[in-house]
C-alpha cells in the first residue's frame, strides 16, 4: 500500500500530466477500466470508466491549451483530495456550446480512491454556474450588488420592485 504523500504525487502527476503537458493517453494508464466517475452535472450522477473518459476527451478537444494549477492537495488513506483551478480557450464544440473563443478559469475540487496502483473512483464539483457564465451560454443577476437597494427590496431591469 502506497503512503498518503506517494498517492498525492500519483494523483498531482496525473494532473500535470493530462492537462499541462497534453498526455491525454495518461487516462488510461492511471484510471481502472472499472473506474466510477460521481459528480451532479450528469443524469444519474455517475460516469462509467468509458463515458468519463469520453468527458475529459471532449474537454481536451474543446480546450485543446488547457492548463491546470494545483491550489491545495490532502490525502487520508486511499484518497486524496484535491483543489485545482483549470484555464483555457474554448477552441472547439462543448456538447450544445459551440466554441466561440472564450477564455475560462474554472474552480474544481475531485476526491480520487486509489488501489493496487489505479484510481478506482472519483467525486468531482467544480463550478459549472461559473463556467457557463464565462462562455455566455448563461447570465444572472446578482442581488449582492452594492447599488441604492432598500432592505428587503431589489430591483431588477425592467422597473419592477420584489419584496424578499
């Protein structure tokens, strides 16, 4: 069994590796064909080994530079946690998001398991609100904004007052 500080250099270098230095083919050497991928963004909230790497493929053709930073990094056992922030320039298709040349800085926390020397399972969130609002696929308005709003009222375009 690898100690916590060798499963974090696995898990960093996998990072580097697939992101910074364009190694995509590292996902099959790193990850285990029975691989389960858990983040909210998909129906059921689960990938397969074949439908995440299928994922992490279409985000390398989308932002073929990608870059990645590692923020901050823990491991406890067979897991390591990890902080990472992700950059690029949308230069092809997302699924539904045609590349339009956006540039993006993405916020992502995963929590990988390893075992006999391969990542058995993952948990990912990243900021996916934060994502589309970069490529302008969606916008909101924030009610944090320091403007001339009374307590208990904001205003939104249009001239209509809402009491929350």
């Amino acid at each position: 069994m690898k100690t916590e500080k060798q499963n974090k250099k696995f898990v960093k270098g996998f990072y580097e590796e697939f992101y910074n230095d364009m190694r995509h083919e590292i996902i099959d050497e790193i990850f285990s064909p029975d691989y389960v991928h858990h983040t909210a963004e998909v129906p059921g909230e689960k990938m397969d080994y074949e439908e995440y790497r299928e994922h992490m493929f279409t985000l390398a053709r989308a932002f073929p530079h990608m870059k990645a930073t590692i923020d901050d990094q823990m491991a406890e056992g067979d897991k390591v946690t990890t902080r990472f922030t992700i950059y690029g320039i949308q230069e092809g298709d997302l699924p539904s998001i045609p590349a339009r040349g956006k540039q993006v800085k993405i916020a992502v926390i995963t929590i990988l398991k390893i075992k006999d020397g391969r990542i058995i399972e993952g948990w990912e969130s990243y900021d996916s609100l934060g994502m589309a609002m970069q490529l302008g696929t969606v916008q909101i308005i924030s009610t944090l904004g320091k403007g001339q709003h009374e307590k208990g009222y904001f205003y939104f375009s249009g001239g209509h007052e809402y009491n929350v």
